[in-house]
C-alpha cells in the first residue's frame, strides 16, 4: 500500500519506527541537522526552461530516448531463480501504485534527473509493512527532506535523513508516517504535507557536489544562458515584427495651420484603428512616417553564444537536436556524438548505481529473493548505423584484410546485432597456423627472395 497514494477509508498502519542499523561507528563530524546547498534554481523554474526552450526541450528528449533506445535488456546473476524473482516483479510493477510500465518509470527517472538533477520513487510497502510490492514515481516539485523551522534537513543517529515531507494537492488526502517521537518536536510542519520515512523513498541524483543532499541536472548549470536567450529571441520577434508592421509616427499641423489638441487626438485615434487591411486619407498639414530601426550584429553573435553555453550543458551535439543543418563537419560531428554516447553512459550507470542500492538491495532483503542481481543495459550506438555496417563489410570484402578466424567471426557477429540478424553462435576451432591464413602479398615477396639468393659452391 503506497502511503502517498492512500485515498479515504484505508487503514492506518500505528508505530512506525526507523530502521534498525547494526553497523558499529564514531563519525566525529555526525551533525542533527544541517543546512544544505539548495539548488541555484527552484524545480518549477528548471521544468518552466524544460517545456519553454525548444533546445532544451529537444535535447533532453534525445538523451532519453538515446538511452532507452539501448534498453534494460534484464537481470544477471548466477541462480537463475533469483533472476526470474525480480523480473516477475519488475513485470507487475504498476498494479498498486500508478498505473505505469516498468519502461515509463525508467524513462521518466532519466527525464526527472537530466531537468531537475533529481528523482524520486516510492517504495510501497505491504499491509504488514515488511514486504516491498511496488513503485511509483513522485513529481520532485511535491518532495523535499523533512526539515525544520529554520531549514535544515534533519538526520538520524548515523547521519542519514530520517524521512520526507510530500505535498498533497488540495482535496486530496493520505496518511503517510506516523514521525518517529525523538523528531517529533524539530520537524517543520505545513498545511497539506506529510512525512514519508527514508527507507520508502529511493532518491536518484544525478550529479552532485559538496554535502551531497541535492542533484544538479542538465539544465541548472546554462539556464540564465536559456533565460537570456529567450529574452533576445523575443526582442528579435518584435523587431522583425516592426519592420513587417512599424510603427507610424504623425506629424499634425503646418506652417500654415497649427493643430489643435482635437486635431492631435482625431488624426490619433484614426492611426490606432491601422492595419494591413485599412487605408486612411489625411489632409495635407497632416504627415506620416515610421521611425527607422538598424538591426545589430551583436545580438546574433550573444545568441550564438547563449546556445553554445546551453548545449555544453546538455552535452548533446547541437547539430543534431537544433535540427538547423548547419554545416558541420562530418569528423568533427562524429567526436561529439562518441562523447555523447559517454555521458550517456555515465547516466546510466549513475542511475544503475542508485537502483541497485535503494530499490534492488532492500527488495531482496525484505522479500527475501535470495540475492541481488545486476542490471543489463543495451548497447548504445551514437555513430550511424550505417556507417559502421559499411565499415565492417569493407574489411571483410578487402582483399589484403588479414585477420585471425576470431577476429572475423568477431566482426560478422557484430554484423548480424547491427542487422537484426540472428547470431551464428560460430566459435573459431583453427588457429591461424592451422588453416595457414597468410597475407598472400607477403608470401610472394618471400619467395621471390629465395630464389634470388646466391646459390653457394658445392
């Protein structure tokens, strides 16, 4: 039963305790609480950037799906019962908590930590409270630490948060945790929240720095570069706009008849009622003209700048997630899709690492699975296929390609997983002595030495 998600009428589960740590230690510089670095920005300001930046929008939602286009491919570990345990559970995620796919709730886990730099999921627990049979993602808009009045996370007796407060929506009700008695009097407590203890929430960070507490996303470190940008796109928009529209200028009166203030505001009032569409006339004493606007190289020059400072953030080649086909060079393109393809995998096996931990291990030690498996991740190929499909039929169609019998099987097996083809499941069984697989060219060169060699007297 997720405590987050209980409507009216369920039942309330009494004296909840935190979890008990065997684990002997001095750590000299244990503190209560502590007062941590926020993020620069609010989570509401980084999903605004995140909806309203086309760029941004863009390639976050290529770096997700770039990921999960490789895919968990499932469980490893040596007994197989174990593996199948886990994966009846992934299978049937969603039917308590949200209804969701075990796909959606890594997708959107990779998503929460590349916009917010943080991610959270719930745990949910059973009637008796000792067995995990769910999980369901939290907006991180909704969660913080549990803290108190003076904004300072509070930590139990070996330095970990003893729990979260959750904001409900209005109308909206759940229990949540009954807050351990030695904490009772410290935590802050506001209108619409509830305390959630640690153990059922797994907190994803992406990247972190100093006390850890809170990640850093993609978007944090280049969002007033975003800000900064749309503000300059929008004063571009209205000058284009005037130059298309301008704005008139009128002129009332002459050297042979001075306008009076009823003249002013008629020839006023006919000028605001313009458009594409409307001709006015005008006597002669009345002139018209549109102020001139020359438009400076610099602020193309500050756009370029901003989106450069936005795309080192999000780490995305900018040819490919502007979509603007901007010349670039084909070399050059290839590097950035190769470190690419490594921050990717460096997310992943971040969130790996974090899953592992705070979902597979108290899984496996509360459901008693019997061990903890890793988790497989499909390959990930920035490079075009097609490239490197053609870049192996080369060497194997080459007429001077001279390799091992395992170095060609090699490579027509990673022929056959780029083409969706089958695997052979070839295993080489002669050596290169064996099957004499020499380079032809130097063969004849050796031979032709031999027989220029001087023939000795007998």
């Amino acid at each position: 039963m997720g405590f987050i998600h209980n409507l009216i009428g369920e039942s309330r589960i009494e004296n909840f305790k935190l979890s008990e740590n065997n684990i002997s230690g001095n750590q000299v510089t244990l503190q209560e609480s502590i007062k941590p670095h926020k993020p620069l920005y609010s989570f509401n300001e980084l999903e605004h950037c995140y909806r309203s930046d086309a760029l941004t929008f863009n390639a976050i939602n290529k770096s997700v799906q770039m990921i999960m286009a490789g895919g968990f491919k499932g469980f490893i570990h040596s007994k197989k019962y174990i593996v199948t345990k886990f994966t009846n559970f992934f299978e049937e995620i969603g039917d308590i908590g949200n209804d969701i796919t075990f796909e959606e709730l890594l997708s959107g886990i990779f998503r929460d930590q590349m916009v917010y730099g943080n991610a959270f999921v719930e745990k949910i627990f059973d009637e008796s409270d000792s067995k995990i049979v769910d999980l369901s993602p939290i907006d991180p808009k909704r969660i913080d630490y549990a803290k108190t009045n003076d904004d300072r996370i509070i930590l139990d007796s070996v330095g970990k948060p003893i729990g979260y407060s959750v904001t409900i929506e209005n109308g909206m009700y759940a229990e949540g945790d009954e807050i351990p008695e030695k904490y009772s009097n410290m935590i802050k407590r506001e209108t619409n929240t509830i305390f959630v203890l640690f153990k059922r929430i797994c907190h994803f960070k992406l990247y972190t720095i100093g006390d850890g507490f809170y990640g850093i996303g993609l978007i944090e470190p280049a969002y007033k570069s975003g800000i900064y940008k749309k503000n300059m796109e929008k004063a571009k928009a209205n000058f284009v706009y005037l130059k298309g529209f301008p704005q008139l200028v009128a002129y009332v009166g002459s050297d042979r008849r001075m306008a009076t203030p009823n003249d002013i505001k008629g020839v006023e009032k006919q000028i605001n009622t313009v458009d594409y569409q409307r001709n006015l006339t005008f006597p002669d004493w009345v002139r018209l003209d549109s102020p001139k606007f020359s438009e400076s190289n610099l602020s193309e020059e500050a756009l370029k700048d901003m989106r450069t400072d936005q795309i080192s953030a999000l780490s995305a080649p900018q040819a490919l997630v502007s979509g603007s086909g901007e010349a670039t060079n084909r070399a050059t393109l290839g590097d950035q899709r190769t470190l690419w393809e490594f921050t990717l995998k460096d997310i992943i096996k971040r969130t790996m690492s974090y899953f592992k931990k705070y979902v597979l291990k108290p899984i496996n030690e509360l459901n008693q699975y019997g061990g903890v498996p890793e988790s497989e991740w499909g390959e990930l190929r920035a490079e075009n296929i097609d490239v490197t499909t053609d870049k192996i039929i080369k060497m194997l169609t080459a007429k001077n390609f001279n390799a091992t019998p395992e170095m060609i099987i090699d490579l027509e097996e990673e022929l056959r997983n780029i083409m969706n083809i089958k695997k052979s499941g070839k295993k080489p069984k002669k050596t290169l002595e064996d099957i004499n697989l020499v380079n032809p060219k130097k063969e004849k060169e050796e031979s032709d030495k031999s027989k220029n060699l001087p023939i000795g007297d007998g």
